[in-house]
C-alpha cells in the first residue's frame, strides 16, 4: 500500500474557507485564500452545499496526495465532493479519463497515449502555426481594435483541436456554445441540456465515422475502426472519450492563450525581455501556467484513511487540491507572486500530478508556445483596448480565462 513520504509542515487548522471563490484579479488567486498561503499543507473548506471537505494548499503534500492510490477520481464514489450546483447535477455521469481509477483509467488513457506523445505534439506544430498565422491574418487584416478571444485565441485551439480529433470544425459555432453551457451554464438543468445535446452531435458523428469503410485519420476514427469494433470500447465509451476530448481540447487553451496574453500586457518588462530573447519561451509558457493556474481545483476522495503530518483524511472524506495556492507554495517558489521566466517552474501542478496528470499537456505546450510567441511578433504595439480593470473575466467556479480581450496596436 502506498505510504506518504517526506510530508513536512505545520499541521491543519480548523479554520474554514468557502470554495470556489472568484478572482479580483484574473492572474492571482481569490483574496479569500490568502490566509492559506501560511506553509499549512491541509486546511478545511466548505463548498456550496454547506458540506466541508478537505483542501490542500502545500506543494510537496499534494504531489504525494495526487499520486496516491488511496485518493479515488470516481465522482460516484460515496463522499466525493461537488463544488458547484452544476457539478452536482451530474455527479453520476462519469468522464472519461478524469473519473476512473486503476485499470479502467489506465486501459484509457493508453488507447489514447499515442495521440499526444511529446513527439507527436512535435509534428503537429507545423500545421499549428498554419493556423496561427490565418488567424493573424485575418486580424491584421480587420485593424484594430479586435476582440482577440473571439478573433484568435477560441479559433485557434478549436481548429487545431478538431484537426486532430476529425471533429469538422466548421460545426464548431454549435460546440463551443455547448461547451461554454456545460461548464458554465446559468443553471444545472442548463449545463446537462448543452451536455445531452452535445453527446447527441457527437454520437451521430461516431455512428457517421463508423459506417465508413476507411477511417479518416483523426483519433476518433482510430477509437471508433478499433477499439469499438473489436469491442476494446463500449460506444458510451467512446462517447464519453469524445466529449472531454473536445471540451477540454479547445476550452482549456483558449482560455491560457487570452488571460497569458492579458497577464504579459499587464508586465511589460517582462514582455520585453521575451521579446528580447525569444529562446525563453518555453520557459515563459511553464511560469504562466504556473501563475495562472486556470483548473483552480482537482477533486478526490478518500477510500482509506491517510496520515498527513500528524492530520487524518478519513475515508469517504472529500478532498480538493487549490492549484493556485499550490502553485504559489513559497516553499518551492521564491517571490511566487512575480512572473520570472528563469525560475524552474517546469514542476507546477497546473496540469496535475501522478496518473490523472493532463493528457494534452504536450499539445497544450506547443500551441502556447507557437500563439503567444507569434502574436507578439506578429504585432509587436499589441495593447488592451480598455482599461485592464473593466475587461471581464471568468467567475471562480469555472476554468480560469478572459471572457473578451479587446486589443489593439
């Protein structure tokens, strides 16, 4: 049974915050966690529903926790939270990859390895920056001033994301508004309708892919002449791989392209020193995730009872991980609150820890790189349209992103 090692820190309090909580400012954490950036590993929060669940803000306890087996996925689990009214409108339906254990979640996630290897991330940046300088294009083709997540930063992980899926992308008009449903609808009932409807264009597209005699080459036609017809996969599998494939695909990049764009606008000294020595970049991408920390809470449960520093999880206890705090752990971090590209950041929790770690991490990578590096070159007067404090940005129970960015140059 796997233990936690090497776990240090003061122990919990019993103090209480709520959770999710919204952002004053799109780059920092809620102001309401503030207390928690003490060194305390573990404190307690209470959600929407008055139910308390645990909540781990240090950095080293929560690379220990992410990878322990004794912590579930399993939504269905008995004691798993639901952070939100929405959430918990569908606590029962699980997703693929983010919502199994063990060798179910293993078995998944390596049908779908091969799809998003650091090497293939690699080839597909080519056909990544094709994308990046249409749009670009087409912006500077338009003039200022531009709403650019509209113009640029949805687009552009839209089109690359259908790419690689063999989602045509001329659909994505209805999936984007589907998708900004599901994960941030004004009601439960809204947020299941947009999933249902989306589940009923995917199926249809499944059912379409599987009727061919040839498989196109995108990685649901690999799921659907493979590992649907020999019976690897339930067609509610691959349904459900389909769905958090899309909406994570495009959701989550466009939401990192518009608030990193946003964040460099707000350092200009460190905008121009990526300007100065674009070999940063990759460095630059790993400390904006870092700050930015857009999945500001990872969800899990206990099955057992587990030990952190003289503090017990019990099981059926639920437990959230707050990124933005541990990713800010002063600990690990020096000056956490400052952007600074020469840190070694690369060990951010951003896209999670241990075997439920983000599957597109490398493809996320490669399109941060090539959108931010390029529209910066591209339009190097890029400035905000309006003043930094009235542009609106996502509420704190949903992915982290700018809702408009409106620039201009």
């Amino acid at each position: 049974m796997a233990e936690l090692m090497n776990i240090t820190g003061p122990a919990a309090p019993a103090a209480l915050v709520t959770f999710p909580q919204d952002r004053t400012c799109p780059y920092r954490p809620p102001t309401g966690y503030e207390p928690l950036r003490d060194g305390r590993a573990l404190s307690r929060a209470t959600l929407f529903d008055g139910r308390e669940v645990w909540m781990v803000t240090g950095h080293s306890t929560a690379r220990a926790l992410l990878a322990d087996p004794r912590l579930s996925s399993d939504r269905r689990q008995p004691g798993f939270p639901a952070p939100t009214a929405r959430f918990a409108a569908v606590k029962d339906r699980r997703l693929a990859l983010l919502d199994f254990d063990g060798p179910e979640h293993h078995q998944q996630r390596q049908m779908m390895v091969p799809s998003f290897t650091r090497k293939r991330a690699t080839e597909m940046r080519p056909g990544i920056q094709r994308v990046v300088d249409g749009l670009l294009d087409a912006v500077i083709e338009q003039g200022p001033p531009v709403e650019l997540v509209s113009a640029f930063a949805l687009p552009m992980s839209s089109m690359v994301i259908c790419g690689l899926l063999g989602v045509p992308y001329s659909d994505h008009d209805f999936f984007e508004a589907q998708s900004r449903r599901v994960l941030r609808g004004p009601s439960a009932a809204d947020a299941q309708g947009a999933n249902d409807r989306l589940e009923a264009y995917l199926g249809d597209l499944i059912d379409r892919k599987a009727a061919q005699r040839e498989p196109g080459d995108g990685v649901l036609d690999a799921l659907v002449h493979h590992q649907l017809r020999d019976g690897t996969l339930t067609r509610p599998e691959v349904l459900s791989l389909a769905v958090i494939l899309l909406v994570s695909g495009h959701e989550s990049t466009a939401n990192m392209i518009s608030l990193g764009t946003y964040t460099l606008l707000q350092h200009p000294e460190r905008l121009a020193e990526l300007r100065a020595d674009p070999a940063l970049l990759p460095d630059a991408v790993e400390e904006l995730m870092r700050m930015l920390s857009i999945a500001d809470g990872l969800l899990r449960v206990a099955l057992e009872d587990i030990e952190v520093d003289r503090t017990v999880i019990r099981a059926g206890e639920g437990v959230l991980f707050t990124t933005s705090v541990i990713n800010r752990d002063a600990s690990v971090y020096d000056d956490p609150d400052a952007l600074d590209w020469h840190r070694p950041a690369r060990h951010h929790v951003a896209f999670g820890f241990g075997i439920h770690q983000c599957l597109g991490q490398n493809l996320a990578r490669a399109e941060l790189e090539i959108a931010l590096g390029t529209l910066f070159t591209r339009l190097p007067a890029l400035r905000l349209a309006a003043p930094a404090q009235e542009i609106p940005f996502k509420p704190g129970d949903t992915i982290q992103g700018m809702l408009e960015l409106p620039v201009t140059w």
